[in-house]
C-alpha cells in the first residue's frame, strides 16, 4: 500500500518538472480488448474526462454481439474508438494514432487501422502463448520485430494491476477485472488529464460494492502514477480546449437522446408517452430510459414480441396518447402488417428503427442504414408512412420532438431511422432550456356536433378522439373506410380517393419543412446529398476538399419522405450529385426516381462508419471529372 | 349516474347492418352484450371493444360504443396499450378459435398471464368461416374440411385449457343457445378484475353446423353437459343423478344412490381454489366419455396489471417528485464552457 503511496507521489512530484508537452490538434485513441475486458467502461470513463476538459468528441463503440465471447479469441474483441481535438469535431476518427490493446488477438484485429507511426501500448502480460495461439500468433509480435512501424509501449498492465492490489483482498477473477482501469490511468496521464474527477465516477459507479470501487480506483491511480513515474512516455500530450459554443454540456448516446426527445413531446404537448416495445439490439436502450421515467408521464410496456410492441402502441394511440415503438430491422419486418393499419387508422404513432446490418438477423451490433427502402416502401398496398432520420447523436433528440410534431399534426405514424452507430457513440449535447423548445399543439376533438371520424381539416388531418368523451364513439379498423363517417365502405370510387388522399396527406408534409440548409456554393460542380449518420464523415471530407480547392457543397436530409419541396431545385443547380450511404444505393434510388436525375453513388456496407478519406477521395475523383 | 342508469340496449345498436350469416351463432352473443352493457353502469363512452379478424371480429361494428376492428390475432395486444394508457376504460377483446388460438395465440396467453383487465370473449366454431371452411386449431380429429380432406390429423386444443395454463385468473365456458347462462357468466366476467377469459361455444351454421349438438339438444344435452356451480357437486343428468367421483386423480362418472354413493362422494366444484388443478381437471372433460363442464371454471383475485403499472407510477413520483424536463435534461455528468 505505501509502496502505492510513494509512487503516486514520484508521479505528482515529476509533475511539478514535468516531461515535454507536445500540443496536439486531434487525437484518435481505440482501446480494444476481451469483451470482459471492460473496454466500453474504459473508453466513456476517457470521453469523460476529456469533455470536461472542453473537448468535442466523438465515440464509436464497436462489440461483438456475444455477451462474452470465449476470452482471448479474435472474434471476441471490443473496442471504444474516441476522437477528441482543439476544434469541432464530427466523428470518431478514421485511423487510430493510438492503440491500447489489452491482448494479442485485440492487437492482431485492430493493428491495420493504426496509423504508420502510431503509438501501441499493448498489455504485455496477457501475451502469454495461450493468448498468442488464439490469436493465431506462432510468435508474440512484440518479439519478432514485425511492430516497426509503431512506437510500441509494452507494459504488463495484467500484472501490475494485479501487484497494486494484491493487499486488496479480492479474488484474482476480480482483480483482473480491474485492469481496465489501469488502462484508463495510464491514458489519462498521457494526455495530462486530472484523475480526481474519474475517482469519484468510479465511486459512484460501484456506489453498491465499495470494495470493488476502491480497487478499481487503486488501479487507475497506479496506472496513472506508472505512466507518470516511468521514463517509458518521453513526452505527454496536450490537445487544447476546442472552440465551442457556451452552455452547460452533457455526453449523450444517440439511444439516450432519442429516448429524452420522446419525454421531451410529452411534456411539450402535455400527452402523456407509451411505449410498447421488445428488447432487440442496437434499440433497447432507449426502452431502458423510457423505463426509468415513471416519475413522468411515461409508461413503457415490454411487450411479448416485436407485433405485440406496435399493436400495443397502436391501443394505446387509440386511446389518446402518444404511442411508440422502439426496434431494429428485422423488429420492423414483424411490425410490417400493424404498420399498415396505423396507416389506415390515421392514428399519430412513432416507430424507431435503429438500424444494424441486414438482412436477416445480419450484423446486429454493427452499422449499416439499409433499412430506407423499407421504411418508405415496406409494406402491402399503397402505404405512405413519413420517414425522417437523426445524423448524429444529439440530433437523434430533435428528431425525436419532430417526428411526433408530424404524427400528431397530420395523424400519422411516423418512421424515425437512426442507426446502431448513432446510437450507441456518444457527444457532448449542449443542454436546452426546455422554455426554448417548440411548444407540440395538440388538439383533442370534443364536440359532437356534426363529428365525422374521417373528416380532414386543411393538413388532411382526420380529428383524433379520447375514448371516454361522450357522443363521439365510433369505430375505427384496418377494412377500407368511407371517406366521411369511417365505416366500411367497399366502394371502388371510394376506395380510390381514400388511397390518393392517403397520399397527398403525407405529400403535403413537404410544405411544412423548413428550407434546406445547403453547405457550401448553392450551385456549381457537387453536391453530396447525404442522410442519417454518415453526416460527420461527410462533413469533414467536404472541409478537407474545400480546403484543397474543389467547389463541393452538402446537404444532409433529415426528411426522406417526402423529400423537402426545395431538394428537386437544389439537386439540379450541381453539375454533379454524389450520394455516400451504408448501403448499395438506397437513397440514390430514390432520388433518381423522383428527380429523373442521376447521381454518383458511394456505398460501403462494411458494418462500420465511412472513413473521412473514402468520401474525401471519391469527392476529389468527381471533381477532377467535372473540371475535365 | 342518471345518464348511465338510463341507458338501453338499444344505446349500444349501431346504424350498421349486421352482417353475419342469418342462423349464426354470434347474433345471440352480439344480442347478449348488448343487453348486459346497460346493466353495468359504466357510462357508454367508457367501453371499448376491440377485435382481430374473423368472423366474430366484425363485432366491435355493431357496438355504438368505442372500438377498433384491428389486425389478426392482435387485439389483444392493441387493448393491452388502451387499458394501459387508459385504465378506467372497459376494454373487451372479441376474438375467434383462429384468431387467438392461431395466429395470436402470443398476444391471448400474454394477456391472461399479465392479469391486465381485458374481457375476452373468444367465440369458439372450431372452424374458420370467412376463408371458408378450413379447420381450426379446435377442430375435432378427423374432421373432414377443405384443407383436410382426409381428415384432420391436429390434436385440438382446449382453450380454457390454454387459459388455465396462461394463469388467467377468470376462466369461463358458455354457448351461444342458452342465453340466460350466457348472460350470467358475461356479468361475471365483466366484474371480475384482470383479465376474464370467456369462450362461448359457437355454432357455425355453414361451415361446422352441429358442433355442439350434443351438448345443446335438449333430447341428449343434459346427460352431456355439467353446469358449473361454486361450492355445488358436480352432479348432472337428466335425473340428476350422475355425477364426478375421483379415483386417484382419474375421473368417473357414478350414479348416485348405486353402491351407496352420495353427494358427499362427488366432486365439489370450488373456483376461487387458488392452485388450478381442479380447474384444469374440469378443462379436460369432453363428451361422450366425461360431460363438457359450463360455467366458471375459476375466478380468483390476483392485483390486475394496469393498477400494478398505476401504482408505479405513483410511487415513482412520491419517491422523486414529479418529472421536469429541466432536472433531467441536466441529470448526469454535465460540464459547463463559459
């Protein structure tokens, strides 16, 4: 323990002559280890501290959808990619300039993305022969020379976790479940971050089994005080504060945004929230927030399968409030049918697809927004619903507000698509006064006089009824309606007018946008037109481009269905359109058709984010096409 | 309370033609609630009926009352989000042998182990009518339908068996042909809280006419069929002097008076027993070896669901006061950049 003590103190006295500082613009740190490892802990306990030190950032949390895959193997690897830097930043960094690998099959997984040069800080007591065989590894590449590229740190962060607690009193299983911590130590004084701040996390992480707190704070301190006290880092790190907008900022996933946003309408509107939903990755998270907030006018329902989710949100609608249902891909494939009735029954009803690879049970954890042309066309007959997408974490809260601003103002459902990627990486939201958010107008019709449960008022909008008012009861059903009164009506002419009024009601939403907001010249050689969350990627690649000299504008869709009224002029004032998404072409499609335009595609379904250089390249490509 | 108690069957008719084939079984039933609504002093706009698809689902549209005419087999899934976003509502399912026993087979035993406070009534033809005659996962073995023209070869079901096995705290069985019994077990059902499961044998005049004529003619039904009567022994026939003795845990019918039996030797039914065995004994009674049981099978009190998910609520908010947006917006780790 004291041993402990005077180390600890080595390292604060180096403080006071401290090693060289070398300033840094951006940082992109990925922690990778065993999916036991406690990679994610590690990596949101450094966005952490490196938030308050007035950084932006930008997460991506990539995890093998094993709860715990066998220890060591190459399939079970996690990771927590961070980038942090002196100015905005929008993703989570394409290549790492750091890779902190808690065991060789971490570091054989992962070592192609490090940048040349990069820093590796491998744990070098889990290369043992056991671990480098899984990894396939017949010799440790931290022997045989094959790291040269790197600037290698070898530091047995199993073993010197395990000496700093060996007074600890816990088991060997617990104490290795602490070294994540050293990890995180020993990052922290790399890039001259305080420790205090995170001792307290920690202690109110573990707040019910203090003795696991104290260990793991044990472990953080030892590891700073390691990286500290050792002549091994010749130099520390210093990104400077970012230039950021002033207001109180928390970390915030896209998942936890979404589910603030919901109890965001509720509170707006004064409708109390109900969610009917089945756990399916990457969405449960939002269930898990929405069911925390019973202090609100928040009931979630954890229904007994995917249909059962919707239908319960379709009841619940019926009876006057506002119903949701949170899933991925092959969730909304099962909600296709109920999907369709909400449709029939003009009834205002959110639908979350935070998308994953497909098709199939596909790539559950990974991303992949290949979901777009389900969402817009899914369904059996003609059945518009309105699609809108979040681009980034913090946005996902906004959405959340607009898409029940659709629902209830045209008695709608309404498909929100964001994407595991989103949802699950964190950045700093800038909080809002809730007396600053858009209030939600929500009419209840409560005269019986002359009441008809079809009748539409100038948004082509039918009335939306409480049960329990007395003098309007009337029944609604998934049977085609007269255009008037609701009943059954299998009239073709009528049948034919409801279909188009169906129709030009979700049309009409396009008029109700506000104008695109187009980066860049609003005309010239390229436009890339992108949606959801390659929105980060494409941004820095435009900058990048820009700043080499080529004329390329972007706008990012948030409404996909309908498109906003002014996209078909916009598209048309560029010589070139380039579409990126995680798909094979989706909304390339779908623009073509609409705009009888034709557009450059970028597609990557690789289950993971475009890296900034793929789009930066493809960009420049069509520009020196255009200026030929 | 005047409006209510002023109520007629006639407040619960839609303008609607009913459109059931004339001789069908549902009329009775459709006639039956509509009857029973005005007795239950619920005011009018506080029903809601709710169904799937199927013969019988047309029903909540011939209900001047609330109602949703949903997808198949999910209605109990849509009235579970109503009762749970409005409790005070009086939320009925009607559904068919397809319908929940089928294709939302999921949505019917979730309900029932839940307890949420839906009246399910399941109108039981053992067949499906509105695709025209094919069986039904409670067609008899053998029986001879469009898609089984050898015969069937599926082991039916019993769907108050299927209830009993869910946890439903209310099960009952009546038919369509005896309207005062009908009526009686629909008021329990609408009293009871949580979840009442309800299935009413259900004559299908085109498709399976017949189906329940052993146990509706009244040449033959008395000695097929045992009213169900809490505290009562289960003695029936058209002497009323047959009965259900067990041997072990098997079942047999004994005629009073022979070899000395009496009242004292014969099943008593109880269905307020908190364990369901004899419930699901009951459940298992089929003609012509054992009389098909009628009546409460069980009726317990357990907390229904929607109080439950109330009372959280309740205490979430007394635990840490109403919910504002502005604490929890900025709950958490939050930093400041002046």
């Amino acid at each position: 323990m004291s041993g402990l003590a005077e180390v600890v103190e080595a390292g604060l006295e180096r403080r006071a002559s401290p090693r060289p500082v070398e300033e840094l613009d951006s940082v992109v740190i990925r922690f990778v280890g065993d999916s036991g490892d406690g990679m994610q802990l590690t990596g949101t306990g450094f966005s952490r501290a490196i938030a308050k030190a007035g950084h932006d950032f930008a997460t991506h949390p990539d995890y093998p959808s094993e709860i715990r895959a066998p220890t060591g193997t190459l399939f079970g690897v996690s990771g927590y990619q961070i980038q942090f830097a002196s100015r905005q930043v929008f993703t989570s960094g394409d290549a790492p300039d750091v890779l902190v690998a808690m065991n060789p099959a971490a570091l054989k997984t992962n070592l192609s993305d490090v940048k040349p040069g990069g820093i590796i800080i491998a744990n070098s007591g889990a290369f043992t022969d056991n671990n480098l065989a899984k990894a396939g590894y017949a010799i440790s590449p931290l022997a045989d020379g094959s790291l040269g590229a790197y600037r290698v740190y070898q530091i047995d962060i199993s073993g010197l976790t395990a000496q700093a607690l060996k007074d600890s009193g816990l088991s060997k299983k617990d104490i290795g479940r602490c070294k994540n911590f050293y990890a995180l130590g020993l990052m922290l004084s790399l890039y001259s971050r305080p420790l205090e701040k995170e001792e307290e996390d920690i202690r109110q992480k573990f707040a019910r089994k203090p003795e696991v707190a104290e260990a793991n704070v044990l472990a953080l301190r030892a590891g700073y005080a390691y990286a500290d006290a050792t002549e091994m880092f010749i130099t520390s790190y210093r990104v400077r504060a970012a230039e950021i907008q002033k207001g109180t900022y928390r970390s915030l996933t896209g998942n936890h945004a979404t589910a603030l946003g919901f109890v965001a309408a509720s509170e707006l509107s004064g409708v109390p929230l109900f969610l009917g939903s089945y756990p399916i990755t990457p969405a449960t998270d939002i269930l898990h927030e929405l069911s925390a907030l019973k202090h609100f006018n928040v009931t979630t329902f954890q229904a007994e399968d995917e249909i059962a989710g919707i239908c319960s949100a379709i009841g619940a609608a019926y009876g006057g409030v506002l119903g949701m249902t949170t899933t991925s891909g092959p969730g909304m494939a099962l909600k296709t049918e109920a999907l369709g009735l909400a449709v029939m029954l003009e009834l205002p009803l959110v639908i979350v697809n935070v998308q994953r690879g497909g098709p199939s049970t596909g790539l559950p954890t990974k991303i992949e927004q290949s979901d777009l042309l389900q969402a817009v066309y899914g369904r059996n007959g003609e059945c518009p619903i309105p699609v809108i997408a979040a681009n980034s974490p913090a946005d996902c809260f906004d959405c959340a507000i607009e898409a029940f601003r659709i629902a209830v103002k045209y008695m709608t459902p309404v498909i929100l698509l964001s994407d595991g990627g989103i949802g699950n990486a964190a950045e700093p939201w800038r909080i809002p006064d809730p007396a600053s958010l858009p209030k939600l107008e929500v009419k209840f019709r409560t005269d019986p006089e002359g009441f008809q449960a079809y009748a539409r008022d100038a948004s082509l909008a039918r009335p939306w009824v409480r049960p329990g008012t007395p003098g309007l009861e009337h029944r609604v059903g998934g049977l085609e309606k007269d255009f008037l009164t609701g009943n059954i009506s299998h009239d073709p002419v009528n049948h034919q007018r409801m279909v188009e009024v169906r129709a030009a009601k979700v049309d009409g939403i396009a008029a109700d946008m506000p104008p695109l907001q187009v980066e860049g010249p609003p005309e010239g050689d390229l436009l890339i037109v992108g949606w959801g969350s390659t929105y980060g990627s494409i941004v820095q690649a435009r900058e990048q481009a820009v700043a080499e000299g080529c004329s390329v504008s972007h706008a990012h869709l948030r409404h996909l269905n309908p498109f906003p009224s002014d996209l078909g002029g916009i598209l048309k004032r560029y010589r070139k359109v380039l579409v990126p998404e995680m798909n094979l072409g989706q909304l390339s499609r779908l623009l073509r058709e609409r705009y009888l335009i034709d557009v450059a595609q970028l597609n990557k379904v690789q289950g993971r984010p475009f890296k900034v250089s793929e789009i930066h390249d493809r960009i420049i490509e069509l520009c020196n096409e255009v200026s030929k | 309370m005047n409006a209510v108690a002023a109520l007629t069957k006639k407040d619960f008719e839609t303008d609607q033609d009913v459109r059931w084939c004339p001789g069908c079984g549902d009329y009775a039933v459709l006639s039956q609630v509509q009857k029973l609504m005005p007795t239950l002093g619920i005011p009018r706009e506080n029903f809601a009926f709710i169904s799937g698809i199927g013969c019988s689902s047309r029903f909540p549209y011939y209900m001047e009352t609330y109602g949703m005419h949903s997808i198949h087999g999910r209605a109990p899934a849509v009235a579970s989000g109503l009762k749970l976003a409005r409790p005070e509502m009086s939320v009925w399912v009607v559904t068919g042998d397809g319908d929940a026993l089928a294709i939302g087979g999921n949505h019917f035993i979730h309900a029932m182990r839940r307890n949420i406070g839906l009246k399910i009534i399941l109108l039981n033809n053992r067949i499906y009518g509105l695709t025209k005659g094919q069986y039904s996962p409670t067609s008899q073995m053998g029986m001879k339908t469009k898609t089984t023209p050898q015969g069937s070869i599926d082991r039916p079901f019993s769907p108050v068996a299927v209830a009993l096995g869910a946890g439903a705290t209310f099960v009952a069985r009546t038919v369509d042909s005896d309207l005062a019994h009908m009526a009686g077990v629909l008021k329990r059902a609408a009293e009871h809280e949580g979840t009442a499961f309800v299935e009413v044998f259900q004559n299908c005049i085109v498709f399976n006419d017949g189906a329940y004529d052993a146990i509706t003619d009244k040449s033959v039904r008395d000695d097929a069929r045992v009213m169900l009567e809490h505290g009562k022994p289960l003695i029936y026939g058209k002497d009323r002097n047959k009965a259900i003795r067990l041997r072990g845990l098997e079942p047999e019918v004994v005629t009073l008076g022979e070899d000395g039996i009496t009242e004292a030797d014969v099943v008593h039914h109880d269905e307020t027993a908190e364990h369901s065995g004899l419930a699901f004994f009951l459940s298992q009674f089929d003609a012509p070896k054992l009389p098909v049981p009628l009546g409460v099978f069980r009726a317990v009190k357990a907390p229904s669901y929607e109080d439950m998910n109330v009372r959280q609520h309740e205490d979430a908010r007394e635990r840490r006061g109403r919910g504002e947006l502005a604490s929890l917006f900025n709950s958490g780790d939050t930093w400041t950049i002046d």
